[in-house]
C-alpha cells in the first residue's frame, strides 16, 4: 500500500515538474469579420489569387471582436501583398498559399486597433499557409495543418505568448460556391468573411524540454520506490 502511494506521489512530482513552464499562454479567440475576402481568377489551371479587403472597418464595433481569457478586444489584418493559391489536391479542395510580403496580424483594444487609448496586446508578421475548402461546402480553412505562421510578435501578451504563434481562420463563403470555379478563367468569388478564427502559442524548446525531464524524472523516481 505504502509502496503505491510513493509511486503515485512520484508521478504527481514528475507531472508538477514537467507541466509548470510547459503551460501555455490561452488562445485568442476571434470573431466575424466583414465579408471582404476576394478570391480572383487568373486563367489558370492551378493557380488563383486572394486579397483582403478592409476586414474590419471602423464604425464596425460589433466585427472582429477577439478575446483572449479575460482580456476582449479587436483584431485586424492590414497589408496588400500578392498572394497567389496553388491547387495541392482538386478532390480534396487544398491548395498551397505564397504572398510576396507578410500581412500584419493585431490583437487590439480598438476596432481598429488604432486611435487615441489603443493597447496593442499582440501583433506580428502573418504568412498564410494553406487553403482547404471542401468540394461542395461554404467554408474554407486557412492554415488547415496548424504550421506556425505567426512571427516576429510584440505587444504586452508577447512575453508570455512566446516567440511563434498558429493562426488559423475559418471562412464563411456566401454560397456553395467552390474557389476551384476559378481556374482557367478570370471571373471573382467576394462576399467571403471571416467566421472565426484562433491564435495558438507554439511550445517554446525550453518548455518541451522541462517537460520531458518531467517524465525522466518520473522514471527514475519510480525505479528507485519498485526496487525498494
């Protein structure tokens, strides 16, 4: 009896050790943007292109609403780079992402996120990733695979979020209309908004690290009570 409660007191000290600095900052989580997202044809047989618009205007209080635990506020994505999508997989909607520049992601108190008392809680330098739309569906996911596509990060949650972020966005198409239409003409598929979205922390090393010293931890303690 004495033994088995000395070994799970040993894997609560391992797991204590491992998780401390390994626990991650929440997610933001964001909300409905404008219906400014524009896919365009550029007559060819695998490649499309895609803008954001204004995706949050101002007077718009009720759009891009984020929040991030007890902290609630607005994001915005500024920026025009060229960026091109590239069929991946036709039967199962993907398609690769490249833009010329990286957009800029903000987490804000603002819509916005300027103008007199803007606190800017996280921003940094957004490269979009991937493209699924399922055939036949009125959604779409970018960066469907969780890559980190957010860097350079800044802003008073920047030093515990840590170095990377994955933002993901899901889209909400005004019809059931497939991007896929596109190829090999020149005609636009608009009315897309953003539905929803989060922005995830990425591990930091030395967190993993503490982390799986945890678990060497767990072991040798455990070998020393069993062979007691």
């Amino acid at each position: 009896m004495l033994k088995s409660v000395a070994v799970m007191a040993a894997i609560g000290i391992a797991f204590l050790a491992g998780s401390t600095t390994a626990k991650a900052q929440a997610p933001i989580n964001l909300g409905v943007s404008a219906a400014s997202l524009v896919f365009t044809g550029e007559g060819s047989s695998s490649n499309i292109g895609f803008a954001f618009g204004n995706v949050c205007p101002n007077g718009s209080p009720a759009l891009c609403i984020a929040n991030e635990g007890a902290t609630t506020g607005h994001y915005d994505i500024t920026g025009s780079p060229t960026i091109t999508l590239t069929l991946a997989n036709l039967s199962a909607g993907t398609w690769t992402a490249s833009q010329t520049s990286p957009l800029t992601f903000s987490f804000c108190s603002t819509t916005g996120c300027h103008g007199l008392g803007n606190v800017v809680y996280l921003t940094g330098n957004l490269q979009l990733v991937d493209l699924v739309q399922t055939p036949g569906g009125n959604t779409g996911t970018f960066n469907y695979t969780g890559t980190e596509n957010l860097t350079d990060l800044s802003g008073t949650l920047a030093s515990s979020f840590g170095s990377s972020g994955v933002l993901s966005l899901n889209l909400q198409f005004s019809s059931r209309k497939n991007i896929e239409s596109l190829l090999n003409d020149t005609n636009k598929i608009t009315g897309v908004r953003i539905g929803s979205g989060t922005v995830d922390p990425t591990p930091e090393p030395s967190s993993m690290l503490l982390f799986g010293s945890g678990f060497l931890a767990f072991g040798a303690i455990l070998r020393r009570r069993l062979m007691a």
